[in-house]
DNA sequence: CCGGTTTCCCAAAGCGCTTTGAACGAACTG
DNA sequence: CAGTTCGTTCAAAGCGCTTTGGGAAACCGG
C-alpha cells in the first residue's frame, strides 16, 4: 500500500493526503479525518526512504561507533545508549551506528555526510587532539558533543558533566578528612574528561598547599584488571607509612579491581585507606553492592544520553541554536568508604600532632 | 555533487556514470577509469536515500531495541553489538536501532517492515513465549535469530549456543568432583537460554541419579545484586551440612555478587564451595580477575555477534536460505573455583562412607 | 560486402514521497 | 454585484538514483 494507491482508495490527489497525514493545516477537518482513517484501517506506512529522499531529512540520528581489536564497546557507552534510545522513541528518530575503527573515522563522516543518511550526529569520549568538531562542522552534519575538548574556546554545542568540579570535591574531603598522601586511578588522559578530573584533584590539593607532585597519579582504561594491577603496584610492596591513605577512582570497574586487591592484601575501608568512586550509575553495579559502601560521586551518564538526544533534535530542527554549553553538576555522595586518615602511629613529629588532635 | 553532475562534467549519461561506478560489465574499461577517477576526485558518493529508494535495499540491518524503565540494556548486548558491528564495517552495512518498550515491540516492527528502512532483522534473547519470529516472518522482513525458541521444530534460522550442554558438563565436573547439593543461580527463566540451561543441569543430575528436587534453582536477572542476595539467602543461615556444595552461576555478574556474599561470610573457594560461571568474554571482567582464578564455561559473545550479521547479510543478499541451525559448542575451563567437594566431617554415615574412598 | 552479433552507451521511465503553483468555488467586502 | 480573499483541492515537478529497452558503432564469419 503506497500513497498513489491510498489516494486512488479515497479518490483524492496524493497532494491532500500527504498533506492530510502530515498534519498541514489546508486540508479540512472532514477529509483529514476520512485520510487518517483509511490509512489505519489499511494499515499505510509511508516509505521511509522515499520520505527521506523528497524532505532531504533522514529521521535519524548517528553515530560512529568505534570498533576494532582495541577499542572495547564498554558499559559507559551501553548506559548511555540505553538513555539516547530512550529519548529517541519520543520523538520517533532512529539510530544509525556506523562502524568504523580508529584510524578510518573521518571517512566513516564524509560517508555519512555524503550519504546524507542521517540528519545528526553525536560526537563521545572527546579527547585532547580531538578532530572531529571541525571534520563535521566542515561537513556541515549537525552535531552535539559529550564532552568537551580542551579550549573550549572554539564555540559548539556540548553537554558534559563537571568532572573537574566533582574531583576537587572529592580531593577536598579527603583531604579535611587528614589524608595527605593521595593517589588517583585515574581513566587514560587521552580524553579529555580524565584530564579535567585530574585539573580538579590538583587544584583541591594546591588549595590545601599541597604539592601536586605527591598525587600517585595513574592513567590507564578503566576497567578491572587494570585498577587491580595499580593498586597492587601502589600498596602491595609500600611502607605503611608512605604508602597513600586516600584513593580516587575514575570508574566503579576501576574500584572493582582496587578492592579486589585491598581484600587480598588485607587492607581494610576505610581504616586503612578511603577510597572515592566516580559513579555513573549503572543499574547493574551499584555502589551499595560493595562490601564497604563506596561514596561516590554520581553522575548518570544515562539521563546524559536522553537529554543529548532531546538536544540534538532540537538542534536538527532549528529549535535550538548557538553553541549552548550545558554542564551538569555532580553530586558527592558520602557512604562507608571514606573516613579519617589513619594515624601513622609509628612517626614522632606526626603522632604528637595527632595526639593533640 | 550529484550523478548529473558527474555525469555533465564526464560528458556521459547518468545510466553510464552509475553502471562504471556499480561495476556493471556493459561498460568499457577506460570509460570505467575515468569515471572511477572522477568520482574520486570530486568526492562523489551517491545519496544513500536515492539509492534506497531505487533499489528497494535499505543497506542497514535493524534491531528493535528495548526501552523502558525495566530493561536494562545490559553488557551483554553491548559486546553482541561490538561483535556486530566489526563485521558490519566490513559489508558497509549499518546498523539502525529502533527504539521500543516491550509493548509496543510488534509495532515496531510492523513500522521497520511498512517503511522498508532494513534490509533485515536480528532478533535475540528469545523468550519461551516467543512472538516476534511469526511476526516478522508474516511480514516479509528477512530476520535472523539468536537464541532460539523453545519449540525448535519452527524452522527458521537461528544461530544459538550449546546452553544445555554447557551447563550438563559442568554439572557433570561437579558431580564427579563428589558434590551432591547443587544451586544454580540461573538468568531470568522467561527467556529460553535459561531454560535450556536448566536442562542441562538436571539432565547432568538425572544420569548421576540425582533427584532434580535437590537443586536449589534461582532465577533472577543476573546481575551483582541478585547474585549476592541469592548467594545469601543460600548460605547465610544455612547448615553447613545442607548448604550447598557446588554452585553454578549463569552470568559474571552474578558471581561477582555471589563472590561478595562468599567472602563476607568467610567461605573460601573452592575449599567450602566451588562454583562454575558462564563466561561471555567480556574484555572488561574476566575470570581470571577474580581473587579466585574462575571456572567456567566460555563463549563469546561477540563472536557471535559477527557471525550473526555475516550471515544475516548472506540471507538478505539470498547466499543463504532456508533455516539453516548454527549451535555453537562451549568449552569448559577449569581454574581454581572448583575442587572435590568439602568432607562432611561432623556426619556418621556420610563420614564412614568418605573414609571408605 | 552484408546480415548478424557484440560492445558500449544513452534517453527515459520509474522508485514513493513532498511541495510548488495554480484552480476553483464559497464567502466576504465595499 | 463586481472584486477580492479565503479555504480547499489538484496536477505536476522534483528529490537522486537504478534499470529497462533500445540504438549506433564496431566486429564477425561466410
């Protein structure tokens, strides 16, 4: 069933029923009617693709998911794709993954853009050398970016959480809490959320006159392994009284592997050493569900795909404009896993001043 | 840059220009080249919506995604769609994800088949009371299953792992490893990968003699939540002499939390309890990340997902017909979770009998 | 040298929709 | 009542591509 034959049904032009199923308002109620009703009763879907050829529009938004040997779809992206998806069924848009790996992205936009098979595209995990703002924006794709990049002098529409602010909040109790010796796992500084977190670690401690220097800074994927094989290497061989009291995580995977070796080295929350999350909250790792309760800092990076999406069609249809930064704020939410600085019972200076205390 | 254009610019017919470009034999070789040339050059790529219109080919595989406050969009199909996805790269198909909550899934489809926006379908987590496979096959729309229904004799393709016989072997180790009371913490058993790993288990069970009245069988989500509360409602205040022995875990996830419950209540593996987990190879979470190195059962799901769109291409493109069934083997790894089933020291009889051994 | 193939290319007809521009009564206005 | 406006409908022209159905040259064997 086409629109010729629908027309043809109701012995109307195509013209009125296109413009009667559209919702255009020169067509009479009486006739809009009789049209909607026939298109029900037969169950008429227009041609997507025609539709798309004739408006120029796609009725869809894409993405280019990076894909090869290295690059690990991880969780973060499912949660937000899940919100994206969520949004997307409102406004009846589909999603278009392309996939390409790494070193052939640009060509995965020119193809987009050439194709004209999507009417937007969303840009995620920014990173320092990030090219893809200017790629699109050449290509003339609309786009809304997750993140940032680092000069954020360059003028687009972006949404991103405030990282830094959450990780100097986060520094700072640790840091009124007595820890002195700190360390970050901290998520690869090559994206540039990662380089925020650390900007907001290092200024808490430089406001509390510490030296950033002392911060045992690592940067590696977040994941288990990898937050297991850093605080091994952290704490397994250290002299109790060097080793860090304070411990930042870039991801609940990350904390995953820390407390793994915590338990094994039996290490005790936060007796030993306190530890703080960033939480992005996924249903399916929660906070709560470890041993010792983590406080976090939370962000859901799902409600930040659904606004990203109600964003970028407004975006597409012309409603918003200009190069709006919204920046979400990040909540610190305080739970077991944090407390005050273990005092280093066996030093002289330090044990007087703690006796004081 | 349009065909017209190129064709102006080549001083040749638009039906030429597109037959060198499609490589259509009726066209001569050095025309071939200059066009091909020229393509290059002026970055010409044919509108995809044009081209979907005229051929009828969509180019992209669809998915209908599920949304809603309930579904979680969960690891698991993230490292199905990487999987996907790599291959998708490689055809230059696209993905189109259709966002719908589980209500209004079939008209979902119903849109995708009416607006011909695929070219075909990949259906997965198949339930016991499957609908969608008569849905889409009544609409005409190619599709491809993952999983399969509980009635097999449907016919239709499908491409499935061997969940049942994974599950029989690692019952089957446990067994001979002398552990009599068994749990199973299973996936929710709505979907039929759950029942069929039920059967398995108690197939392993039935052939050892074993009532199948003795599993303790637990169906839940599987994630770290249920997997602790699960693994705490088990052994929590349970006799160590009726407690379980032997636990198979359906998920990671799940055994995270059930690893959680062990060591919060001071039950060492494999010398308490040894425990069996599938593994889908998450690159994120592997067994050997465990403080305990895990036994499991290992399939990759990404693999599958690869394999999935290579044959879902093949049976849009008619390489492959008929419902041809693809079950995949799994293997099962031994580690250090599972070891001979704990002495049941205090007992009499049970206790002469293991001395007999 | 001529009828029949081949080879290579073209004009034009769609694919199913939207949108422009015009037509035609009916309803207003002065 | 002529002139204008409004409301409603339509025919036809695209959107950019593929594909059908030729047709003109070049090539072939007899």
């Amino acid at each position: 069933m086409n629109l010729k034959q629908l027309a043809e049904l109701l012995q109307l032009s195509q013209t009125t029923v296109s413009r009667a199923l559209n919702g255009y308002p020169e067509v009479a109620e009486p006739t809009r009617d009789r049209v909607l009703e026939a298109a029900q009763r037969h169950g008429y879907k227009p041609n997507s693709n025609a539709r798309k050829l004739a408006t120029g529009r796609a009725g869809s938004i894409g993405y280019v998911l990076p894909v090869g040997r290295n690059v690990d779809l991880d969780p973060h992206f499912v949660e937000f794709l899940s919100g994206l998806g969520e949004h997307a069924l409102m406004r009846e848009v589909d999603l278009s993954l392309t996939p390409a790996p790494r070193e052939r992205e640009s060509e995965a936009y020119r193809r987009i853009a050439a194709s004209r098979s999507v009417d937007g595209v969303y840009l995620s995990s920014m990173r320092n050398d990030e090219q893809r703002i200017g790629l699109v924006r050449s290509l003339g794709i609309p786009f809304l970016a997750h993140g940032r990049a680092l000069k954020p002098a360059e003028g687009y529409a972006f949404l991103d959480i405030d990282n830094e602010g959450a990780f100097h909040d986060a520094t700072r109790l640790l840091l009124q809490l007595g820890h002195r010796r700190l360390a970050f796992i901290n998520g690869d500084t090559d994206f540039t959320f990662a380089v925020h977190r650390l900007n907001g670690v290092i200024r808490a401690m430089t406001a509390h006159g510490l030296p950033f220097e002392s911060l045992r800074h690592h940067s590696a994927a977040m994941n288990e392994e990898n937050g297991y094989r850093l605080a091994m290497e952290l704490f397994r061989d250290a002299d109790p009284l060097a080793r860090p009291t304070g411990v930042l995580s870039a991801s609940m995977f990350s904390t995953l592997g820390i407390v793994r070796a915590f338990n094994q080295l039996g290490l005790r929350m936060p007796q030993d050493v306190s530890i703080i999350t960033h939480d992005d909250v996924f249903p399916f790792l929660k906070p709560e569900s470890f041993s010792v309760q983590l406080s976090t800092t939370r962000s859901s990076i799902r409600a930040a795909g659904a606004r990203i999406c109600e964003r970028l069609v407004n975006i597409i249809s012309g409603a918003e404009s200009g190069p709006v930064a919204e920046i979400w704020p990040v909540e610190l939410i305080v739970r077991a896993s944090t407390g005050p600085a273990p005092a280093d019972r066996k030093a002289g200076r330090r044990g007087t001043q703690e006796a004081a205390e």
